[in-house]
C-alpha cells in the first residue's frame, strides 16, 4: 500500500524503532470502498456462525494478535 501510494511510513521522532503509518489523499479516497469489502468478507465468513460463535474467534484472533504482537517486541528489543 506505500508502494501504491495509499499510505505513507514515517519514523517516530521519538523512538526510531517506531514506523508511523499515514493515509494518503489517495487511501482516504479509497478507504470506504476498502471497509465495504471488509464489512461484505465478515458477513460472507460469519454467514452461519451463532453470536457466541463469532464472539468465540474474536477472542482467539485476538489472542493470536496480542501473541505476534509480543514476539515482536521480543525480536525488536534483542536488536537494541
């Protein structure tokens, strides 16, 4: 999406190790088009999913994040 020029990265001033992403004029022109594909994905993939279904994958998805999210952080301090 940088390539493309629908985003912009810029490093934090504060800490170098932090990459700051932007939308562009172009990703704010195309960004409503992007949630609605997203919106239309959700409702096809959770068609026949109970509440307590979805609710369930959240919390997983969630949990997945949070632990990609810490290896992360791991990778990035043990280059400092």
């Amino acid at each position: 999406m940088i390539q493309s020029g629908y985003i912009r990265k810029e490093k934090d001033e504060k800490d170098r190790r932090i990459d700051r992403l932007y939308l562009t004029e172009a990703g704010r022109e195309i960004a409503p088009s992007l949630q609605n594909t997203f919106h239309e994905l959700v409702n096809i993939t959770t068609k026949n999913l109970s509440e307590a279904e979805v609710e369930q994958i959240l919390i997983l998805l969630n949990k997945i994040l949070k632990n990609v999210t810490d290896e992360k952080m791991d990778l990035v301090s043990n280059t400092d």
